[in-house]
C-alpha cells in the first residue's frame, strides 16, 4: 500500500515538470499530510482496523482523482491570465 501511495506521488511529480506548474508540488505536499494523517490515525487512535488500512489503499487514488483536475483548472486560469 506504501508503495501504491508513493507512486501516486510520482505520477504529481512527473506532471508538474511535464506543465511546468508548481500548484502539482503543492497537491503533492498536501496528500502526504493526509497520508500521514491517515498513518496516524490507523495506529493511535482506531487500533489498527482493516477499514482504516483501506482507506490507506483508495485514498492516494481518491485524492488523484480530486487533486489532478483541480490542478490543471488553476494552471489553464493562470497561464491565461
């Protein structure tokens, strides 16, 4: 699952210096802390429960889904502007 959510991370990473827009470092920055969140939460404060492991696994993806066409909706806005 780790190295699911790490690949996420590098597919934000390889589209930013593909549009050359830093708002992709930014979205990456952000689901690392949800990442991290979700690592925190799952071992301190539910126990450790499989629903807690899969929001771990569909979240990077989830997140992808939400992040990416935001991202590219401010790069557009602003190379117009």
């Amino acid at each position: 699952m780790l190295i699911y959510s790490l690949a996420s991370y590098v597919v934000l990473i390889v589209l930013r210096n593909k549009l050359a827009s830093s708002i992709y470092l930014v979205a990456a920055g952000i689901m690392l802390a949800l990442d991290g969140y979700t690592l925190y939460s799952m071992h301190f404060r539910q126990g450790g429960g499989s629903t807690a492991a899969l929001v771990l696994f569909y979240l990077p993806t989830v997140k992808l889904l939400l992040v990416l066409p935001l991202a590219f909706v401010v790069s557009k806005v602003r190379k117009v502007n």
